[in-house]
C-alpha cells in the first residue's frame, strides 16, 4: 500500500517559498510515490499565510492550490478533534489523516520524518 501524506501548512509554505526537502517531499505526491491528502481547512490557511504573509497574488495563489489539488485527494473533517493544544491548527490535519485507516502517517517536522502507525479504535 502506497504512503497517505498530508502536509502540514508550514511544510506546503516551505516547499513553494524555499524549496528544499519540503518541496522534494511534496514532489514525491505530484510524481506518484505518495498519496497525499489535505482538507478545506489546511487549504485555507495555506492561502492565508501566501497572500497575508508571503504577499502571493491571488492569481498567484490560486495557480499554487489548483496545482496541488491536481496531485492530492481533498476530505471532508467534522472538526471534532481536539488534542493538540499548542497548535489547534495541528489538529486538522491529524483529523484529517485519520479519515483514511489504516494506514502509516508521516508526521513531517522540520525535515525530519516520524513514521506512526495509525489505527480506528474498535
């Protein structure tokens, strides 16, 4: 079974701004190796920090979503999920990957990756 990934907004920011190992990690969605998924939530915020923080263009902005859902599956969360207090935002995109189980989440911090085995309770 391929890889789920869903990348967190700082690692989507960092891929299109500067590249590096988060651009080479959103890469292996577009080219086939993961399969990677995201939520309305994590697409909003993403295009908050571009336009707000990044000065992005609308235009510009819309050209980099539209270009990463032609590589992603978008999910529907309830927005129920409520664990992790030092970021809320962190929390969608857990709910988000726990739409697909099971399956091998790739917590992406920095540029280090966290494989965790993910599982519905019965």
């Amino acid at each position: 079974m391929q890889p789920i990934v869903v990348y967190d907004t700082n690692v989507l920011i960092s891929g299109t701004v500067w590249g590096g190992v988060p651009y080479a990690s959103i890469e292996l969605a577009k080219h086939g190796r993961v399969s990677g998924i995201t939520c309305v939530e994590i697409l909003d915020e993403f295009e908050e920090k571009l336009t707000n923080k990044f000065n992005f263009t609308p235009s510009q902005t819309l050209e980099v979503i539209t270009n990463l859902l032609g590589f992603h599956q978008t999910v529907k969360i309830t927005n129920r999920l409520k664990g992790i207090t030092t970021d809320p935002d962190d929390d969608k995109i857990v709910e988000c990957a726990s739409l697909v189980v099971p399956l091998t989440l790739l917590l992406v911090i920095g540029s280090i990756c966290y494989p965790l085995k993910v599982t519905r309770a019965p």
